[in-house]
C-alpha cells in the first residue's frame, strides 16, 4: 500500500506515456491519487530520463497553478482530504493586455504565420484572438484567456521557432504565465477557454474545441464558418466550471491524435448542456501510423500541403530582391483557390 495519497503510478504495460517536454515515447510516468477523486492532467507527472530532460511537474505544482482544489493538509502526509472550493477567480488589468498588442516583428509565431498564410491573414487572426507579444524570450507570444465578460483571466507565454512554427522545448519548456512573471501575489488562476471571449460575438457558430491556442487561429483561417476555442491543453480547463460557457452550443470536439479516446470521456460532462456534442473521429481515420505516433493535430493536417504564401516565401528566400519588388509595385498574392 502506498504510503503517501498522490505518487506516481505503479509500472504496468502501458502507463508510460509520452514526455511533454523532450516528447520521448514510454518514458513519463503520471501522477495518481490513492482515492480517486482527483484526475491529474496529463502533464502532472516525472520523466525517467532525468539528466537529459529532468521534467517533474508534481501534485503541489498542479495545485499551485489550480487554487479552486485545495488541500487540507501537507501533501507529505498519506490520506489528504481535497476540497473543491469555489475561489473567486483573479484577473490581469485589461490595459496590461492591449499593450501587448503589438510588436509583432519581434513576434516568432507571428514571423511563421506570416510567411504561412500571409500578413493580412496573421494580423486579422491575431486581432479577432487578441495574441500579444511579450519582452518574455525576446518576444514570445502571448495567449491570452479573456472569459465572456472580457475579462483578462491570464495569459499563457509561449515560444516558438519563427522558421517551423514549433514550440521552443530546448534546453526547458519555453512556458509560463503572465501573472507569474507580473508576481501577482495570492493570484487565483482560473482557467477559461483560449478565444472564449469570442462566443458572444458569434451566437450562431458552430464550436470547434481543439487542445492547442496555436492550432485554433490556424483553423480558423482555413476553417472560417465554426469558432475555434481551444482548452490549452489536453485536459487545460476542459472541467465542468469551465465548460458552461458552452451552453446551449452546437460543439466538436477535435482533439490531438492519441488522446480521442479521453476526450470521448469529456461528452458525458458536455451533453446536459449543450445543444449538440461529438468527438471528431477524421484525424483518426486519415492519419498514419508515423502520425499517430508523432500526435499531430488538425493544424499539421492543415498545413501539410504548401500554401501560395508558402510557395511565394520560398522564392522571396531564394531572390530577396522579389520582396522589394512586390512591396513597391503593391501587388497583392492572389489564391485562385
């Protein structure tokens, strides 16, 4: 028996999962709690390669970033009681964000969109969702969660190479929050949907769910007639508090390859309130083996085929005087697609 309530779990044919840091197959093992009450994320565990890696996300982190669960003892002690408490969330000074808003040269993930889909397709995008650039890694990007009273919940600090569109995982995770870089003291993180503010805005939408903040502005400008939200994660805020903002709301869920099978588990929590709920089966269905392994998404999917502004960026790479050129006569990429 074990000693303590939450420990990592014991070693069976499968438990081990992919690291969330070096991203090494069977090598992470996860968090349990000894009575079941509480589900960890998947990321709250160790990885065993601990020179090359050394991620260790524990029990106290998780409660650290999550107030709402608290605990009535040290996490030291066997038998720990969790009660759920419902704790006022903080928020971040709206104007704290608008400043953000801008500075995007410096921006990695903006410099990739850019010569993905296009300056006007990346400001548009960047605009609707309100992504920020920080002085955080010389410009990491900002997600910011903004709840359907437009209020500032926090905001996500991300950083991606400007040439892949890939997070930066060397030598660390390139992740934090803002309100931990402004050391807001006794700050209670409540996590909400990442373009949630935007589900007012457009009533009649269907409501795409996807893991990554990334992922749902690169589908909403392939995929422009659903509003793409995304839960920051695979499991993020995907919990019943964070879930009644889609009430009444015709929803698909479109998770990462590999993790259709838990968010299937989520539909139980989602069908008494929405109006429909479902759990995309097409990734699953077209992907590959090579894929399933790798646990791409929708926007991998996506941009697997080169767009016009990837075809033409590759030209401006090669010839950069056609840069110059198109910029004094004005012309304009036309997609005859």
């Amino acid at each position: 028996m074990n000693k303590y309530r939450f420990h990592l779990e014991k070693y069976h044919t499968g438990s081990k999962t992919t690291c969330p840091k070096c991203e090494r197959k069977a090598c992470f093992t996860r968090y349990v709690d000894e009575e079941n009450e509480i589900s960890f994320p998947s990321h709250v565990g160790k990885c065993d390669h601990e020179n090359s890696c050394g991620y260790h996300f524990t029990p106290k982190d998780y409660f650290k970033d999550n107030p709402q669960v608290t605990v009535s003892e040290s996490l030291a002690k066997p038998k720990v009681q969790c009660v759920m408490q419902d704790v006022p969330p903080s928020f971040i000074d709206a104007e704290i964000m608008l400043q953000s808003l801008k500075q995007y040269e410096s921006n990695p993930l903006y410099t990739f969109l850019v010569r993905t889909i296009g300056k006007e397709g990346t400001n548009k995008l960047f605009s609707l969702y309100k992504v920020g650039t920080s002085r955080k890694w010389n410009g990491a990007t900002v997600f910011w969660q903004i709840d359907t009273s437009e209020k500032v919940r926090s905001g996500k600090i991300m950083l991606y190479d400007a040439n892949t569109g890939r997070r930066v995982k060397e030598p660390h995770a390139h992740v934090c929050w803002v309100h931990s870089e402004l050391k807001k003291q006794e700050f209670k993180l409540q996590q909400c949907f990442f373009g949630e503010h935007l589900l007012p805005l457009y009533p009649d939408k269907r409501v795409f769910v996807v893991e990554s903040e990334k992922t749902a502005i690169i589908a909403a400008h392939f995929i422009p007639d659903g509003l793409w939200i995304a839960t920051g994660g695979k499991n993020g805020c995907f919990n019943a508090q964070a879930v009644k903002v889609l009430a009444g709301r015709d929803v698909i869920l479109m998770p990462d390859l590999g993790a259709t099978s838990e968010w299937q588990e989520k539909v139980s929590m989602l069908r008494p309130i929405c109006r429909s709920v479902s759990v995309s089966s097409v990734l699953e269905d077209v992907a590959t083996d090579e894929q399933r392994k790798q646990g791409l998404d929708i926007a991998d999917f996506l941009l697997m085929k080169d767009t016009p502004q990837m075809i033409l960026q590759r030209m401006i790479d090669k010839n950069p005087v056609l840069q110059k050129l198109i910029d004094e006569l004005d012309l304009v990429l036309v997609d005859e697609s």
